[in-house]
C-alpha cells in the first residue's frame, strides 16, 4: 500500500528530496505520492514537518 499526502501538506517539498524512488511531486493543491512508483519505505513521512503523510 502506497504512502498518501493529505490536506495538511504545506508544499515545502521536504520530502520529495527524501523518496529514494522520486515517486513524489508537485500537485494542483500540494504534493502527491504516486503510488506506483511508491515503495512503501517511509522516508517521506519521516521527514514531513507536519505528519501529512500517512500509510
């Protein structure tokens, strides 16, 4: 299952220079995760500031 970013993103970008796939990029409204290319490795979430990022 593949991490998602919520409404609480702020678009600081913190943590797409943290996926080691650069599976995250910049959306209409704020960052989005593709699950696809999502590995499920937490990096993302670890790194936001705050805790948009969800399994």
């Amino acid at each position: 299952m593949a991490y998602k970013i919520s409404d609480e993103c702020i678009s600081c970008g913190a943590c797409a220079s943290e996926c080691p796939v650069e599976a995250i990029s910049e959306g209409a409204s704020h960052f989005e995760i593709d699950a696809d290319a999502c590995i499920d490795c937490g990096s993302c979430a670890a790194t936001c500031p705050t805790g948009a990022i969800e399994a």
